[in-house]
C-alpha cells in the first residue's frame, strides 16, 4: 500500500530542468490523491509507478518532512509550475503541444490564449466523451489522436484519479517520444475559466483554503474531511500502524 515516507517525489523546481527527454510520465500528488490512492489500487500504480511524481500540496511537503521520509521536497511543484516550465521550454525552440481532456469550450479558450502566449507552439486538442467510464471505442480514439498527432508535449486534463488511471493503462499504446503531465485543473486555470488563488495565498500554502472559501459546497468535503483523513494517516504512519 501506498506509504508517505516511500514515496519518490520531485524535491524542487529547479528539478525540472534535470528530467531527461523522451517518454515521461509526469504525475502530480496532493492530500486528496494519496487519500484516494490508499483505497484505489490502480490509481496507486498509476501514481508510484510512473516516471515522476511532483508534491503538489503544501501538506505532502510538510508532513514528509514530519516523517523524515526518503523525499525530502523543499516546496510545493504545482501543476501549474510544471505546465509553464514545458510550455516555455518548447516554445523556445518550437513545436507541437496536445491537450487532451475538458470541454470544447476550454480547449478553445486554451487555443487562443496559446496562440497569442506560446507563438512558437502548433497546439493540437481533443475532447473525450464526458461520461463516468470510457468504453473501449472511447480509448482507443484517444489513443488514436494522440498516436496520429504525435506531439513534443502531452496534456492529459480529465480531473484526477481519473487522468492517471487512464494514462497509466493505455501507456504502452501511445506511441509518442514526449513528457506527459497529467494536470486536470490547469486546463481550467490558463483558460482563464477558473482563477487561481493569489500569489500570498500560495505562498503561505493556503491556496487550499482559497478554494474551500470560494466554493464550499463543492469542496468542503475535499478539504474538511479529506484533510482530517490525510493526517489522521500520516499520524498512524508516524507511529507505524
């Protein structure tokens, strides 16, 4: 089972520069992802046997501190971090990025605002089926146009675990040579449809208050009970039961 102190994590920004090239799988966890990946087996594969995993949350960065784990991140690596590190890599020297996930609506806002922020950069996107569970037509189409569009950088936005698990079954499909980041909120976030906390908010790793405090009713079960439940684990790991 999925264990905090084991966990091999990305330990800072700068890091980034260091990923090797070619095929990577780049996942990001939270509080809310380890809590689910203690209860869901295949997303807990998806997170400990992917390539790179990014301390996205304040509290990863914390308590593995707390418990002296083998990571020892200095800060948080958002998914927005790593989204703007790539895309300013690939638009100095050029390229094709695809985003695959959310609505036809956001990938068009993305499509514009790409267009006029990263001129450098063909950007290719596909919108899956919103439905629950993908039939098996579902993923091989996506496969397809991943496959047939063959980027220099892949964007999987469908909301974890969901683009994890997703990712990690259908990896030996893709036939692709690039960094995958599955990133789910940052499609909605340079869309501009969904606004980031501000800046003193994240760094006073808060930004998860923000979104209790801006959408309750969505996100209190999130953070509220989530939050109890993800220290409530980390205590029993402290104590080794």
């Amino acid at each position: 089972m999925i264990c905090l102190k084991d966990l091999n994590l990305l330990c800072s920004r700068a890091e980034l520069a260091d990923l090797p090239e070619g095929k990577l799988l780049i996942n990001t966890i939270n509080a809310f992802s380890y809590n689910n990946a203690r209860k869901d087996v295949l997303f807990e594969e998806a997170l400990t046997k992917g390539d790179v995993l990014i301390p996205d949350g304040i509290s990863i960065v914390r308590v593995c501190k707390w418990l002296n784990a083998k990571s020892q991140p200095k800060q948080r690596i958002a998914g927005w971090d790593l989204f703007i590190f790539e895309m300013n890599k690939l638009n100095e020297k050029g390229g094709k990025v695809m985003f695959l996930g959310s609505s036809e609506k956001v990938l068009g806002l993305i499509r514009e605002k790409a267009a006029k922020t990263y001129p450098n950069l063909e950007v290719v996107t596909y919108s899956p089926p919103y439905k629950p569970q993908f039939t098996v037509e579902d993923d091989l189409n996506m496969v397809k146009a991943i496959n047939d569009a063959n980027p220099d950088l892949l964007w999987i936005g469908m909301t974890a675990p969901k683009q994890e698990k997703w990712t990690y079954a259908n990896w030996d499909r893709l036939n692709i040579h690039c960094h995958v980041g599955t990133v789910g909120a940052v499609f909605d976030f340079f869309a501009g449809t969904y606004k980031r906390a501000p800046q003193i908010w994240q760094t006073l790793g808060l930004e998860w208050l923000y979104r209790l405090l801006a959408e309750p009713r969505r996100m209190w079960r999130r953070y509220i009970i989530g939050n109890t439940e993800f220290l409530t684990l980390a205590i029993r790991e402290k104590l080794g039961f």
